[in-house]
C-alpha cells in the first residue's frame, strides 16, 4: 500500500500496490501491519456500503462525536464519487480545512479519515457503491453533520447536488458547541503540515 499526504493532518490517501499476472491482480485493501507501521488506526468494527443511484447524490458531512468518534477508510467499488473531509480538531494545524479527492472503481484509491473528521461525499456517476471500514460502531445519538454548503468552511464541490437527505439537508450552521469540537482537543497535537501541499477552507 502506498500512503500519500493529503495536507490535513493526519489523513491519508491510500492506493494500492497491485501483483499483477495473467489472471489479472491481487491487492491488499487493508493490512494491520502495513497500517500499524504508517501509525493508522488498526481496529475496526463495521465494514459499510451505500448505493446512490443517481450522480449528484450528495452525503454528508457525518461524523460522530467523543467517545463514538470514529476513523473511517473510504474506497468506491462502482462508479466515481468525489470525497470530502473536514478537520474539526481545534489543536489541529488544519482546524477547520477541507480536503477533496476522487475516488472511483477505476483508480481504487481509498482515503483514510481521523477520528475528528467530518466526511461526505458525492457521487460523479450514476450508481455509485462506497465500501467503508469504521474504527467505532454507529450511535446515531452522537451523531452530528456539518451543512455541505457551509460558509465557514467554504467547500468547493466539483457539481451541485440533486439529491441530498432530508437530515443532511437541515444540519445546523457550524457552532462550535453543537458541533462538539471541544471534544476533539486531544485529538491532534503541534506539528505543522509535513509536505506544504495546499489545503483549503477558513481557519478558526
Ligand atoms: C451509518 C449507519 C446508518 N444506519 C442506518 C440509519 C438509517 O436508517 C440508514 C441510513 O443512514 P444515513 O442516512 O446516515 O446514511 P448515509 O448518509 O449513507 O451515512 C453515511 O454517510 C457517509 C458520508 C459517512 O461518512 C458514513 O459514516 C455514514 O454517516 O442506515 C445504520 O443502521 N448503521 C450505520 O452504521
């Protein structure tokens, strides 16, 4: 597996090391040690899939707050979705940024998410399956959501949604209260972005 930066801390872009031979290839879509030696969570409790039927399905930006706060590893098996992450760790250098990658059965990237992210995506093609290892198990009483088109962080989406939930339509604009951040304070420590790739969105 070959982990990338994504400029959030923390977060990873995952692609796969293929063994290629005439029956086609063989890859690892998650190794414990291979995960464990890059210092990525190793213990997950659910493997999730969705269907959206139609492109411009948008979900998002879920996430869980303390203690059901949980890392998510996202890849897509049909289709081509664009995915988002937002890092709402307070002491985060990248508090408040969001990142964006496409994500398609084709390039079979997968993007790691920390716990203390918010994630969504939304789907570039009709027929989109999301495959997604989760590190806590769902508790839909911790659950909160961010606004996809919130100002505060300003997202730029590659298209506008057709087809949005009604609960991810009527998430609250961002209050640090609600939105549990405080929650999040020991989940990120000091050190600055490691390989100066820009990121996007308004700082606290
Ligand atoms: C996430 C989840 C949902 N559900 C139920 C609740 C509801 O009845 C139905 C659909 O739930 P949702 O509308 O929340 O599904 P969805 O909008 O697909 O939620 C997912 O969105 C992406 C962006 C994520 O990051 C995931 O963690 C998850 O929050 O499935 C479970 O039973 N277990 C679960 O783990």
């Amino acid at each position: 597996m070959i982990f990338r930066e994504t400029g959030l801390k923390d977060a990873r872009l995952i692609d796969l090391t293929t063994r290629g031979d005439e029956r086609g290839f063989f890859a690892r879509l998650f190794c414990e040690n291979e995960f464990g030696s890059a210092g990525l969570e190793t213990d997950f409790v659910q493997i999730n899939t969705s269907l959206s039927a139609k492109a411009g399905t948008l979900r998002g930006m879920h996430y869980q707050l303390m203690p059901s706060a949980e890392v998510k590893v996202v890849r897509c098996i049909r289709g081509a979705l664009w995915d988002c992450i937002v890092d709402l760790r307070p002491h985060s250098p990248t508090f408040g940024k969001w990142f964006g990658a496409t994500l398609s059965a084709e390039n079979r990237t997968m993007l790691y998410v920390p716990r203390g992210f918010a994630h969504g995506f939304i789907t570039l093609t009709d027929d989109v399956e999301a495959l997604y290892l989760v590190s806590a198990f769902y508790a839909p009483e911790q659950e909160r959501g961010l606004r996809w088109d919130d100002p505060f962080f300003a997202i730029e989406w590659p298209c506008q949604p057709v087809e949005i939930s009604a609960k991810d339509g009527s998430w609250p604009s961002f209050d640090p209260d609600y939105h549990g951040v405080e929650g999040f304070r020991s989940l990120a420590g000091a050190p600055a972005l490691s390989n100066g790739a820009s990121v996007h969105g308004a700082p606290a």
